[in-house]
C-alpha cells in the first residue's frame, strides 16, 4: 500500500517537474510580447531590474545610430528627445543624469547672454541636442523646451527641421511647425512656408497651422480641397469670421472683403496685407518684431513725404530695435531737401536743425566729400547724433564699413587709434591648409592623427622620431600646446619616452578644482557647458595656451576625445 501511493506521489512530481519550464517559457514569451505592443515612439520602458532597455527612435533620417550604456534604476518610461546619437560626441544617455536641473539652467542663462563663437556654438549644440534623460529635478517637457527655445532664440533653421525629422512626436511640436511657417511668411516666401506646413500631421490639433494649410491650398490653386477643409474647420469650431471672410474672397466666393487690418497673428496680418487693395500700414511702437520683417521683405513700408517727421522717428526707433532696415533710414536721409549753403556750412549749422535733419544733413555731407581726414571727422559727428538720441544701434555697423573703406594711408596717425578703436573685427574661421612644422611639436605632422589621417602606430612612430629632433634642441620650450599634445596621446595610449616627464611639467598649470569635480561626479554633459562659457566668443585658434591646455586636460580626463580632437586641430595648427 505504502509502495503504490510512494510511486503515485513520484509520477505526479515527476509530471509537474516536466510542466514547468514550459509554462515559464510561455511566460516568458507573453510578457516579451506584451513590451513589444507598449512600447511607444520617443520612450524607454525601465523596470527595476532591467539595466540595458531598447530603444526606440521613430522617423530617424540616421539608420546607424546606436546607442548603449548603462542607465538609471527606474520603473518608468522616460521620452527623450534629441538630434544627435550621444555616443558621437563619446556621451551617452545617461550624461545629465548626475547634475543638478538648477546648475543647468544657470549655465544655460549665461550662456544665452554671449554671442558664441563657431566654436562654442557647435560644442553647445552637440551637447543640448543629443538623444539623453534630463537633469536631476528636470522634467521631460522643461527639458524639451530648452532645445527647442534654444533653437529658436538662435534661427537654427535648419536644426528644426533636422529635430522634426527626427522626433515624429513630442510636446509642443506645434511650436516648432508654427515658427517655421511664420519665419519665411516674414520673409515673404509663402511657397517655402507652404512646404514646412507639411510637417503637420494629423495628431496635432492646432487651428493657426489648419488655418494656414487652407490658405496654402487656396494659394497652389487648390480650391475645392480648400472649401472642403474650411468646411470641416467651421465644424470644429476652429475657424473664425475674419478667417472665413478673408478665404471666401480668396476662393471668389464673395467679391467684398473686411477692411480691417489685424494684426494679433502674422497669417492675419498677412491675409490683410493681400486681400486689401492699396495696403497701407503704420507701424506703431508695439507692432511685433515678426509683422516689422514681413513689412520691410514684402517692401510695404513707404515714406513718400520725406519730410514727415514722426513716421521717420518712429522708422529710427523701429531700426534701432532692429525691427527696420537700418540702411534704408539711410536712404531716407538722402531724400530730405537741403539749400547748397547748408551743405557747404553744415559743420557750423547743424545744431540749428532738430535732430533728424541734423543727422541727414551731415550724412549728406559726408556723402559730399572727398577728403579722408573729413570724412573721418563727419563720421564721429554722425555718431555723436545718433548717440544724442539713443540711436547707436542703427549707426555702429556702419560706422565700422566705412571706416573700413578709407584709405588710412592718407590719414595722419592721430585719426587711427580711434579709426581701429571703432572698426567692428568680424571673427572669421581661418581657411587653408595645415602647414605642419616638424620642429615644433603642436605644429607638426602629428595633428594627422587628431584629424583622423594617422592610425595610432604610425601616430607612434612619428611621435618618437619628431621627439629624437626636438630633443637635439636644447633651446626648446614644450609650450602648453605641446603638452596639450602630449597627455592627448598619453591618454590614447601611446608611449610616451621615460626621460621626458611630462606630468611634472603639466604642474605650473592650474585647473580649476570645480571643474576636475565634474569628473568624480560623472557630469561629461555639465562640464561642456561650463567649457562653452569659458570659450564664449572667441574660437579655439584665439584662446590663449594655457586655456587649450587646460580644455584639452578636462576633456581628457572625461574621455570626451572627440570633442578634444576638434579643439586641438582648430587650435594647435599653423595655416597657410
């Protein structure tokens, strides 16, 4: 008895045992099913113990982009939203995740208030605009926005474009659409503007994009698709009479139109400045900076009366803004009537005009005349007008082109301290060839290896020989730039020769103790952007030794080679 109830105890085990794996595996199998259907475009699925989630990128225009590295432990989704696969520039997602939302938006505040050079500019974008989760204490959305207001708070057009294609679905993409048509609205393009509508897809419910959509097709001759789409906005409730009028008109549907010009939108403003027979607009001192452009590309702004004062203030005020076309405040002066007697005299009289014809009567004058030292003298005067009424903005630049167009030659020296002293040096990246230079190390053939023309045994190989010459030299300086050099090939591996010790010379050279920090703490992303503040305006080749060493020491030592590589073959080189 006990025999055969030991031997059904045994079978009943021994069919259990044979069951469970297959049941795991069916298990299994839904649950990694389930994660295909939830998974969404623009998000990563995180749970607890999963340390490597796939990821998905929709509509992405780069099919090799790969990215891998460790991430956070979290049971959430997180969207991210980007341009640029981290692993390009050596990040990876996780590069924010160890820095602080605050310290981030500091840098970037202060970042916003420099004009930045080339390249500051690119490093700052390669940064903000890769694929990775946000800072500590930063949402998805707040760090959405700092890419996208970035974007357009600098007219990187075509980083938009490249962002839309690149994410199909986000926040406020709508945002991005919208400034994309109103950009070239402005500047009276409407048949490039037609073409960034197509952007909108059918998940974005935004009645200022439909709207424009409508008009697009009215204007490629599209008419009965234009009815039938106005027909369904009315539905919606999405339309408007003013919109409804102004199409109507448009489709010859009535033969009357509003004459009401408004101006709360640019696509309003627009369909009035189309629609309304001999147009004619003044600005005033709140018209938006957008409908400005519009006015001065669609050429809308007319002064016929030259001697109409108060429009031309208000022109000058509106150009200082950079609203107007400075130039053609310019052209205006040209235009406003003087005797001859006040031409020859102008010198002594022009504190009898007012200030506006003050302004043009010296301008003509400096028009007038044919003698250098003169002309220089009319230019400070023009300047100290315009000064007079807060008006420099208009007169800087072309201050600066003109004085470049004289012939210092003819000038005595004491006009050109403060000719140099006024003339705006436009930063220009150097062109030409590399010129390498195998007496000096920073200089020499070895910049191929930085520039990925070197594979690293001959980086090797050269490196020893140049090192043989140098050495012969007993003059020779290993300057900052030589050892930026150097500890950038220690740092890839290569030899460095015994009796020259490198490391000990690195110590006469200070690197801030905040900025090494960022390396104990993981901040890669962080320290970029402490690097673009301290580059700031100037470009790689303009900073000074210990500057490049010091960047090229802090991107070492946070593996950033890449990066590295394009400061020192932007600033160690001599070019021809």
């Amino acid at each position: 008895m006990k025999s055969k109830s030991l031997n059904k105890y045994i079978s009943l085990f021994i069919l259990v045992f044979m069951l469970l794996p297959l049941n795991a595996e069916e298990e299994i199998n839904i649950w990694s099913k389930e994660k295909k259907q939830d998974s969404k475009p623009g998000e990563i699925d995180r749970p607890e113990k999963q340390n490597k989630p796939e990821i998905i990128f929709s509509n992405q225009t780069n099919d090799n982009i790969e990215i891998q590295n460790e991430i956070l432990n979290a049971s959430e989704k997180i969207k991210i939203f980007g341009i640029y696969d981290p692993a390009e520039n050596d990040f990876d997602l996780n590069m924010w995740s160890a820095t602080n939302a605050e310290d981030v938006r500091s840098s970037i505040k202060r970042i916003n208030k420099i004009k930045l050079s080339n390249t500051a500019a690119k490093l700052f974008e390669n940064t903000i605009l890769s694929f990775a989760y946000p800072p500590q204490g930063m949402d998805e959305e707040e760090f959405l926005n700092l890419k996208i207001n970035w974007m357009m708070d600098n007219g990187k057009i075509n980083l938009i474009e490249k962002f839309l294609k690149q994410n199909s679905t986000f926040p406020n993409k709508k945002k991005l659409i919208q400034y994309l048509v109103d950009i070239n609205i402005a500047k009276a393009d409407i048949k490039e503007s037609c073409k960034k509508i197509n952007f909108l897809d059918k998940e974005i419910k935004d009645s200022y994009l439909e709207k424009f959509k409508i008009y697009c097709l009215v204007f490629n001759k599209k008419k009965n698709e234009a009815q039938l789409q106005l027909d369904i906005l009315r539905e919606q409730n999405q339309s408007d009479k003013y919109f409804d009028d102004k199409i109507n008109f448009l489709l010859g549907l009535t033969n009357k139109t509003t004459m009401k010009i408004k101006e709360d939108n640019l696509l309003n403003f627009y369909l009035s400045s189309v629609t309304i027979s001999n147009f004619q607009y003044e600005p005033k001192k709140n018209t938006s900076k957008i409908i400005w452009e519009y006015l001065n590309a669609a050429n809308l702004i007319k002064l016929d009366d030259a001697q109409d004062k108060e429009k031309l203030k208000s022109l000058e005020i509106a150009a200082n803004n950079d609203q107007f076309n400075k130039q053609k405040i310019f052209d205006i002066y040209s235009n406003i009537t003087f005797d001859l007697n006040s031409l020859i005299k102008a010198q002594d009289i022009y504190q009898t005009f007012d200030n506006i014809d003050a302004r043009a009567l010296i301008y003509q004058k400096f028009l007038l005349s044919d003698n250098e030292e003169n002309k220089i003298q009319l230019l400070f005067l023009l300047k100290d007008l315009f000064q007079k009424d807060n008006l420099s903005n208009i007169y800087l630049k072309f201050l600066s082109d003109r004085l470049k167009e004289i012939n210092l030659d003819d000038v005595s020296k004491s006009y050109m301290e403060v000719v140099e002293k006024n003339i705006i040096n436009e930063k220009e990246l150097r062109i030409g060839k590399i010129k390498f230079d195998d007496k000096i190390l920073h200089r020499s053939r070895l910049l191929k290896y930085f520039n990925n023309e070197m594979n690293q045994k001959k980086a090797q190989k050269d490196f020893i020989k140049i090192y043989k010459k140098i050495k012969k030299n007993r003059k020779y300086f290993f300057s900052a730039k030589d050892l930026a050099m150097i500890e950038s090939l220690a740092q890839d591996g290569l030899e460095i020769p015994k009796d020259f010790n490198y490391q000990e010379i690195s110590k006469q050279y200070s690197i801030p103790a905040n900025l090494l920090k960022l390396r104990e703490n993981n901040e890669s992303a962080f320290l970029t952007l402490k690097l673009v503040e301290i580059i700031g305006e100037d470009e790689a080749y303009n900073l000074d030794p210990e500057t490049i060493y010091f960047i090229t020491h802090l991107l070492n030592q946070n593996d950033l080679k890449k990066i590295r590589n394009e400061i020192l073959i932007s600033a160690l080189p001599q070019r021809s």
